[in-house]
C-alpha cells in the first residue's frame, strides 16, 4: 500500500483550524500560516529561492499580459463600456470636482483614478487640460484608463500569493501563477471596465477574512471590510463578498469562544463598510435615489443578456464557462483543493468559497454575461492551489521505484493545464493587436466613397465601431419583404456585424432574426471584412493548444481580429 505524506492526509496536522496546536514544521511546505522567519544578519545578500523567483516571474509575466494590451484598437474606440469611465473622468475635469457623474455599475473606483491620472498626464505630458487634451485626441485617455484596470489586474497576483502564504509558500505560488495566466482575468485586464476592480476587491476581502479568521484582529477585519467597501464603488454586486466577512467574524467568536465578538465585531465591520464607502465616494450616499434606480435597472430584461434562461440555465451558463475557459485539468485541481481544505479542516480557508456564493446569486438576474463570471472564477482558480501542491505532495509520498514517476506525472499535467491557460492569454493578446475589422472597413469605405449617411449601419462597425445597436431599429420585415421603416429612406447600403447579428439569429422567431435574415437572402453582398476565426475555447488541454497555435500562425499571416463584417446593397427598383 502507498504511503501518504502524513501533512496531507492527516486531519491531526491541520495546523490549528481544528481546534490543535500548529507544528513546528517548516511553514514552506506544512500547510500551516507561515511562522517567524528568522533575521538577516546585516550585509548578508538576500537569498531568493525558487519560490521567490517564481513569483517575480508570474508577476513580471501577468503584468506584460495586461499592459500590453492597452492600446488594443486604438485610435479607434472599440469597446462599448469605455466611455463611462472615460468620459466620466472627462467630466470631472470639467466641472472641477471629485464626484463621478454615473451611477451605473457604478465605476466610481475606476473613473476617479482615472481622473487623477488624466489629470497628470495632460498637465505633464500634454501640456493642456484634460477636456481640452480629450478634445484633440481621445485615444491617450482610453489607453490610460486601461492602464488602470492592467495595474489593478497585476496586483490580483501578489494578493492571490498572500491568500495561499497563509498556509504555504508553495500554495501560494500556485495561486499567483493561476491568477497570472488565467484568460478571462488576463483579458478583461485591458478594458476599462469594473470587472477586474471588482474581482480584485473580492480577493482582499478574502484575504482579509482568512487572516482575520484566524486572529480575530481589527487590522485583518478592516482590511476585509475595505475590500468589500472598495469594491462596491466599483460594481454593486461586491456586497456579496460580505458573506465571507461575515463567516470570518461568525468562526472567530466560536473559534476564540468569545460568542459576544459576533456582535462587537459584526457591528465594527458594518460601521466599518459605511464609513469607508461614504470617504471613497459620498455620492453613493447623497445621490442614493439615483443609486436604486440603476440596481434595479440593470436586472431588466429588456436587453440582448437575457435570452430566456432561468437560474439553473444562468448557474450552467458560468459552470460551462469555467469549465472551456480553464479546462479539464484545472477543474480536477480545484475540486482536489476542495477536497483538501475539507479533508484537513482548514475551517478558516472557506471564504475561498465565496465564488460559488456570487455564482448562486448573480445567476439568479435575468441577465448573464462572461464577465460576470470574474469573481466566480476566484474559487476554483485558488482552490487549484490547493489541489496542485497536494497532487504533488501525495506523489512524492509514493513508495520507490512508483514515486519518481508519480511525481513526473503529476508536474506533466500541471505543466499542460498551465500551458493551455497560458497559450490561450497569448493568443487573445495578439489576437487583440492585430488590425480591427472595424477599421480595416472604415478606410476602405472612406476610400470608396461611402459615407455614414449612405449606410445603415449596425453597431460595432466601422461608422458604430464601439456602440450597441441593430439595423433592425431601420429596417422590418413585411410580407416576407425587407423594408425601411421610414419610407423615404434613400440609404443605399446595409453594413452587419456578427457582434450584432449572431446575437439574434441564435433567437429565432423574432423580428431581429427575420430582419438579418432577409438581409442576407434579399441583398446584394458587395463586400466582407473577414477576422481569424476565433474558435471558443475547449475544456480538453491538447485541443486547445491545436486552436490556439492555429489562430496565432492566422494572425501572423496578416489575419485581422474583430467581428466579421459585411456591407450589402439594395438591389436596383
């Protein structure tokens, strides 16, 4: 019978989560909160091991992933979401004022560091006012809002390696490197949208919450609420975080045997959380009319999102999606690292588990997005930390000769599931820097002679190249025929976008399906702009690196990226 590394399978050696004394071991590999390093001597070098080199490397690697993909299609703004936080800097340079105008999301975090460093740039570099500077180029202030979100989406890895320090070094590590090359988090890393804030604040109210669990110090309970506080200026749904406030306050009283903390401490963080949300951003308060008009606008159903799923279609939507995203490997990894902090009853490792509490409640909205899915994908991305480094650890408690292979099998298959992840954060950079169908079309439509005024144009082309709209809002169907909804309508052309026609052709019997259906059996097709076929990610590794090799060698071969476009014309009377 195999051996079994005794700190893996153990429940006596879970270092203090049960109730027991944490050993003496080495924390690099015990699984236990790192203990006291000892002291430098002074004038001795610091040594960096393989752990600390490993980090810098995921953090130098995650950072290149992030910022070099700020200046994706510009001059041209390309993504529909920008604008909030750009104009809304914008519109705080204007009036002089630190309140952001919005309230959508609401983006308050992004728009105001956004605006300190507008306002940097344009005095230092442009040598104007941002409203003026703006006014003359956009296309800097979309690349310095981006930065921001590519900054805020580096630091998600140093914090993912102090969330698996508190139980080992190696763990740690693990996390880092996940969060460093994971896709979606590398991808949305490059806009300027509350996502990666908002993913980014959940993950210091865990880490806040795992360190207060264990403590029950005010310092790690503030920084939990913070995260928490920090991240509802960014997007509304980081309440959800609080739950995993709430445990760690909830585990500390009974963990300490002081049950009164569940109230002393539970109101401080509440005090806490308001405090700290009205010094971040008091228009939250003084405008809160305005604050519940938009959260229960944005649960509408009137909107492209909500295609008719229920909450078990939603919860299956993101499951699938992780599951494409990260792969196989990866899945297995998480569900072995839940299987761990259960085995060993890491009680205070739970908050890690507030991922499948944002899933059971964001899926429960009429809507659902990809990027939605960002703070979800934080539980099994960190849970893989867990499941790696005991992988490994079991394999090394194999009995020779078994054990070198064990170990050799074990570092093959995290190597793939980090390659396939890494490949595919790769290619989405690369592809995102390769020339935009959107402005390949607008210059050969400039040099053709058409102009806006001659084209129906939907969104996302070359004329709405970052703006949400269909060409069923001109056109109808009657009797079987396409018409114009205004009769004297003499526009010549018709311009579609996959980004807006696949949306309803997937909804057939709808008046947006008949509409793009008509266009294309009763127009003429004069010409397409055709992007790298960008196939959707697969959960099997090997597949996915085949795809994603494909795509590169297709954009390297002059391939463009961005929705595929076609202009039609209408046939002569």
């Amino acid at each position: 019978m195999p051996a079994v590394a005794p700190n893996i399978a153990s429940p006596a050696t879970t270092g203090g989560d049960a109730g027991l004394p944490e050993p003496p071991a080495r924390s690099d590999d015990a699984m236990t909160r790192p203990g006291p390093r000892p002291r430098r001597s002074p004038g001795t070098p610091l040594r960096w091991d393989r752990i600390g080199w490993g980090l810098l490397a995921a953090l130098l690697g995650g950072a290149a992933l992030r910022l070099g993909g700020v200046a994706w299609g510009l001059p041209v703004s390309l993504h529909p979401d920008e604008w909030v936080v750009v104009e809304g800097a914008i519109d705080m340079a204007q009036r002089n004022s630190f309140e952001p105008p919005f309230f959508m999301r609401p983006d308050h975090l992004e728009i105001q560091l956004s605006y300190l460093l507008f306002q940097a740039w344009s005095h230092l570099v442009a040598g104007a006012s941002p409203e003026v500077a703006f006014t003359a180029d956009p296309a800097p202030f979309y690349a310095l809002a981006r930065t921001v979100t590519a900054v805020l989406g580096t630091a998600m890895i140093p914090v993912a390696h102090l969330i698996g320090r508190e139980y080992a070094r190696s763990v740690g590590l693990v996390m880092a490197v996940g969060v460093a090359i994971f896709p979606p988090f590398v991808e949305h890393s490059r806009y300027a949208t509350p996502d990666i804030p908002l993913t980014l604040a959940v993950m210091i109210a865990v880490l806040g919450a795992i360190r207060y669990a264990r403590t029950q110090s005010w310092p790690d309970l503030t920084l939990a609420t913070f995260g928490v506080a920090v991240g509802v200026t960014a997007k509304y749904p980081a309440i959800i975080a609080a739950v995993a406030v709430g445990y760690a306050v909830v585990y500390g009283a009974a963990r300490s045997r002081r049950p009164a903390l569940v109230f002393t401490r539970g109101l401080g963080a509440l005090g806490l959380f308001l405090l700290m949300v009205f010094l971040l951003s008091p228009t939250l308060f003084t405008n809160i009319a305005q604050v519940r008009r938009e959260l229960f606008q944005q649960n509408s159903t009137g909107h492209l999102g909500a295609d008719g799923l229920d909450w078990a279609g939603n919860l299956a939507y993101y499951a699938q999606g992780f599951l494409t995203e990260g792969g196989l490997l990866l899945t297995l990894f998480a569900a072995a690292g839940l299987v761990v902090i259960t085995w060993r009853r890491l009680w205070s490792a739970v908050p890690l588990l507030v991922g499948v509490v944002f899933w059971i409640a964001i899926s429960a909205l009429a809507l659902h997005w990809a990027r939605w899915a960002l703070p979800m994908y934080l539980t099994p991305v960190l849970l893989a930390g867990f499941g790696v480094v005991a992988a490994y650890r079991l394999a090394g408690g194999v009995r020779p000769p078994a054990r070198r292979p064990a170990k050799a099998a074990v570092i093959a298959l995290v190597a793939l599931s980090a390659a396939s992840l890494l490949l595919s954060s790769v290619t989405s950079l690369v592809t995102a820097l390769a020339p935009d169908t959107r402005a390949l079309a607008a210059r050969d439509l400039a040099a053709a002679g058409i102009t806006a005024e001659d084209v129906i144009s939907d969104g996302y082309t070359a004329f709405l190249a970052d703006v949400v709209r269909t060409v069923a809002t001109d056109l109808f169907v009657e009797d079987g025929v396409l018409r114009p909804r205004v009769a004297d309508d003499a526009r010549a052309y018709v311009l579609t976008s996959s980004g807006m026609a696949d949306r309803y052709l997937k909804m057939p019997g709808t008046e947006g399906a008949a509409v793009y259906t008509a266009i294309a059996s009763q127009l003429i097709a004069e010409q397409s702009w055709e992007p790298v076929r960008d196939l959707p990610s697969s959960p099997w590794e090997p597949v996915d690196i085949v795809q994603d090799v494909a795509q590169l060698i297709a954009v390297w071969d002059g391939g463009a990226s961005g929705p595929r476009l076609v202009l039609y014309r209408f046939p002569a009377p």
